[in-house]
C-alpha cells in the first residue's frame, strides 16, 4: 500500500512539474510581446509617475479627483455658480459641512493625547474609519453608532476613545446604516482631495488597505541618518503625498500594461489562428494569457524596482515612494491566482460556491411553494383528522367501526366507492369497488 501512495505521490508531483513549465501554450512570440507591453508599461512608470510631487501623472490624477469631487459636491446640492469661489476648495468646504462626522479629530490634542504621533498630515492614515475600503466602512459604521473613534498610533496599537457626540439618527436599524454608510462616503469625498484650509496640494486620503502598514512595526530601514520601522516609512511615504491620488497615477501603467497585453493576444488568436470573435475573450480561462499577464506585470515590477533602488541612493523613504505599490500588488494577485488555479485549490472553491448557490436557489423556490399553502384550511383539516383518530380509539365493535366510517365519508363528502348496501353490493361478483 506504501508503495502504491509513493508511485501516486511521484507521478503528481511530476504532472504539476509539466503543467508548471510545458502547459502554459505560449510560444516566443507571446512572450516577447508581453515583455515589450511590461516594458512600455514600466517606462511609462519611470519617466511619467515618478514620486510624489514630480510626478506628471499625478498632476493629471490630482485634477481628476478635484473634478470628482466638484462633481458629487454639485449632485449632492452644492451650488457651483452661487459660491464665492466655484474651485475645489469651495466643494470640500460644502462636503465638509454637510458630513461631518465624530471621528475627525486631527492631531494628537485632540484626543487628549491619548493618540501619539498623529499630525494633520497623517491623521487620515491614523483614523481608520477614513479609508476607502471595508476597514474603512466597518470602523466608520462603529464610531458613529458607538459615538467613538478609531486610531492606529505610533506603536501600532488600535486605539478606540469615546467621543461623547451624538451617535446616528433614524427610525430604525436600516435608516440609520444607510445614513452611516452615505455619511461615511460624503466625508471621504471631502477629505480625498485635501482639506478646504489646506495650504496646497492638502492631505489626501490612503490607497485601499494601506492603513494596515501602520500595524507593521517590525523591519528596520534607513530613513536619511534614522532607522525606523515599515509603519513609521509607511506614514513618512503618506505625509510625502503617497496617498490615494498618487495611487490613481500609479494604476495607469498598471492597466495599460494590462489591456494591451489582453488585446495583443486576442488579436493573434483571432487573425493569426483563426478562432471566432466568441472564443477570443481574454479571460482567466486560458493559461497562455495568465502566463502572459504575469510576465507583463513582472517585467513592470522589476523596471520599477530597479528604478526605485538606483534613484533611492540607499534612502528607503525615497526608494518606498517611487516605488508602485499599485503594480506590486497586481503582480502578486496574479501569481497567487495562478497557484490556486494549477493546485486545484481555485477550482475547489468555486464548485463550493456553486453549490451554495443552487441551494439557495432551492430554498427560493421551497419558500416560494411555501406560500402558496393555504394554513387555514391545513390547520382546519388537521383538527378534523385529530378529531377522526380520537374517534377511532374509541371504537370496539365492527358495528361501531361501519357507522363511524359511514359517518366520515358522508361528513367530508367523499362519495363512496358502492352502491346501495354494501354486503348487497358485495354479494354480487360483477360489482368492483371504485375510489375516486
């Protein structure tokens, strides 16, 4: 039996080396082109994002979120031509008046000291109810419930202090989420393109997740003739402009990196193989493609390391902002994606998904059934079924038994399988009983 699991063991372990390295389809054209499209992606990297307050991009992301912001500032009653001055810093003082929240503290001082290290530059990465992403809602949806506040401090500790405001308003429990979650969406708003008081450029807010970097104290990195922790390079790379705008400029070498990988290849399986526009989808169905987008955003990562190393000198707060942050967490995604998908593991998954969802859809339509029973009429004939079984054990003569039967037929109306007598009726051999 041993011997049989190692034979097993050995030639899986050999059909995962052959999918790893023969199965992936890519011939050398695909890989070249992916290189070249991770290349002008990586460039593109370089010489238009940057770092933070030079980067070319990042003036065109930083126009584009003001123009956001002006844009939900009007849907949302801001009056553009009534104003005395009808710029961004106009929207975000009405966004700031209209959501406010009780979680906005800015420094320190504010919450009694009881919060270190948090400056109005960085107390949008210490507060966590400000950031765009679901650990943002939670703890936004929390404080304003529970009239409190949330911080991640210089230690990388979660502090949580009350505040002693007024929680949310509402009729009920989905009045009141609503109103905590467009509360939490309008204040973001306000804050995405700095403060109205802001002295240019203004604090932004974090990318998705990045406040969790301010948990991260471990590492040991040189900041100019200082070591600090990843946390404290973190909020130095965040109070440098490394923030939720930048983080725009870094995604469009991402996806442009990205899409042209994605058109090159469905435009060689269409004119070059001959396959129909339908099978040309590039999708995660097909390997050769995964193989080609993890190439192409490899090939982007590497040029932008290179870059950030040779240009950093050595300073890990100039190597971490030029770094893209964005492209590195693409480029992992993928290559997790591709080891559930050829271990199996993503396949699993996903037929336990499917099965919860025909179940669910089952239980739709047995709730469906469900309400078509008419319970009055059940609960009715189920007392007179009570009431026929209680009858019955009372019985103790065949006499007694023919009358109740009699009895109940006549009384459900059920017409009788018989006719006339029914000893008669038996008696003669051509009759048959019939139930209907």
């Amino acid at each position: 039996m041993q011997g049989i699991n190692a034979e097993s063991l050995v030639k899986e372990c050999d059909e995962n080396r052959l999918l790893l390295q023969k199965q992936d389809k890519c011939d050398t054209t695909d890989y070249l082109a992916a290189v070249a499209c991770g290349a002008a992606g990586g460039f593109m990297d370089i010489f238009l994002v940057g770092a933070p307050g030079s980067s070319v991009l990042g003036k065109w992301s930083d126009k584009q979120v003001d123009n956001a912001v002006m844009g939900f500032a009007k849907i949302t009653g801001w009056n553009k031509d009534g104003s005395k001055s009808g710029n961004v810093k106009s929207a975000i003082g009405y966004l700031e008046k209209n959501f406010k929240v009780n979680y906005d503290q800015k420094c320190s001082s504010d919450t009694g000291y009881m919060v270190d290290g948090m400056t109005t530059k960085n107390h949008h990465m210490r507060s966590l109810a400000h950031s765009p992403d679901i650990v943002g809602l939670f703890f936004s949806i929390l404080n304003q419930f529970t009239s409190t506040s949330s911080f991640i401090d210089i230690k990388g500790q979660i502090i949580t202090l009350s505040t002693g405001e007024p929680g949310l308003t509402g009729d009920n429990i989905i009045s009141r989420l609503f109103c905590g979650i467009t509360n939490w969406l309008g204040h973001i708003m306000s804050d995405v393109a700095g403060s109205s008081g802001a002295k240019g450029r203004g604090s932004g807010i974090v990318m998705p997740f990045y406040e969790l970097f301010g948990l991260c104290k471990f590492g040991r990195f040189n900041i100019g003739k200082d070591k600090q922790d990843l946390a404290i390079l973190a909020t130095r790379a965040f109070q440098e402009g490394y923030d939720f705008r930048y983080g725009l400029a870094q995604a469009v070498p991402v996806i442009i990196t990205d899409l042209s990988i994605r058109l090159v290849w469905a435009l060689r399986q269409h004119f070059q193989f001959g396959r129909p526009v339908s099978e040309c989808r590039p999708d995660k169905s097909h390997a050769d493609l995964r193989v080609m987008l993890l190439f192409g955003n490899g090939t982007l990562c590497v040029m932008d390391g290179f870059d950030a190393a040779v240009r950093s000198g050595g300073d890990m707060l100039k190597f971490f902002t030029r770094l893209n942050i964005v492209a590195w967490g693409r480029f992992m995604l993928l290559v997790l994606k591709e080891i559930f998908i050829r271990t199996g593991l993503n396949g699993s998954i996903q037929k336990s998904i499917d099965a919860y969802k025909r179940i669910n859809n089952a239980l739709v339509v047995y709730l469906g059934e469900l309400e078509k029973i008419d319970f009055e009429l059940f609960e009715k004939e189920t007392m007179a079924l009570k009431k026929v079984t209680e009858d019955f054990g009372k019985i103790n003569t065949p006499e007694k038994l023919n009358i109740m039967l009699h009895e109940i037929y006549d009384n459900m109306g059920i017409e009788k399988p018989w006719q006339g007598g029914f000893d008669s009726f038996m008696a003669d051999k051509n009759n048959r009983l019939v139930f209907k």
